[in-house]
C-alpha cells in the first residue's frame, strides 16, 4: 500500500469531522423536534423532521429492507474508494471534496443503517424554489462534488 499524503490525512480527518458534527446534529433534532413536525428557526430557513427512505434529497424512495441495506452498502462501499483516492490526494480541491463526500455517505449510512431512513430536517422550502429537505450530511456531498468538479477543471499540483 502507497503512503498517505499530508492532503490524504486532512481528507480522513475532515470526513470523520463532517460524520461526527452530522450525528450530533441528528441527534440533537431528533431531541427537539417532533416526527414531521415544523420549527421555525430564521427567515425562509425551518427545522422540519422527515424520514427519507429514499437516496439524496429523498429521491428513488426505497421501502423494503433489501434496498434499505443495499443502500447502506452502496454508501460503504463508495466511503472506502474515496478512502482509497484520498491516500493519495495531492489538491486541496481534492482532499475537500473527497473528505466531504466520504463523510457524508457515512453519516447517511449510519442513520439507515440505525434507523431504516436517513434523518432530514433543513428545510428551506419558503424561499419558494427548492423543495427538498435534506442534512448536514447530503450538504457535505453536494460541496463535495462541486469540490471535485471544479477541482477538474484546475489541475495544479499543492507544494
């Protein structure tokens, strides 16, 4: 096995990061806000309680269990290419995107590995135009992939 770069690490490090602040997040909303209920926190921005079965901001749902644990070894298996990518990550670009996808894929993991369903409750659906509910977690994949695409479009080497 190839040694792990400096960005490598930071990527390992910001993934068990965005995993542990995603967990005490759900957990936190699961503490205060009741199954499909609504909490108003600031402007267009609420706290709403959903369980999504399905994958990213709730789509293709996923009702029987073999999907729910296919799922579940899907996001596993994604986490541990990234793993892989990572050790060998020589962009910051790179490493951002890589620790944010990996962590994210995981925290989701664990709520339907935990729960049967992914915990979502950013809600934003007042600013009219979006109507998805989602987490700390599906965020981090999002910033993650934009992350690695712009990262494609610019390939300088970090000193």
């Amino acid at each position: 096995m190839s040694r792990v770069t400096r960005l490598g690490w930071t990527a390992y490090g910001l993934a068990v990061g965005v995993i542990a602040l995603d967990q005490a997040v759900k957990t936190w909303i699961l503490s205060i806000v009741a199954y499909g209920a609504s909490r108003p926190v600031a402007g267009p921005l609420q706290f709403t309680l959903v369980p999504n079965t399905g994958v990213s901001f709730g789509f293709l749902k996923a009702q029987q269990d073999v999907a729910r644990w296919g799922l579940v070894g899907f996001s596993f298996l994604v986490a541990a290419l990234i793993v892989w990518w990572a050790r060998r990550s020589t962009r910051p670009l790179q490493a951002l995107g890589y620790g944010l996808i990996c962590g994210g894929a995981v925290g989701n993991a664990l709520d339907r590995a935990r729960f049967g369903w992914v915990v979502d409750f950013i809600d934003v659906q007042r600013i009219g135009f979006f109507p998805w509910i989602f987490n700390v977690a599906d965020s981090a994949i999002t910033v993650g992939v934009i992350a690695l695409l712009l990262d494609s479009l610019r390939r300088e080497t970090a000193s």
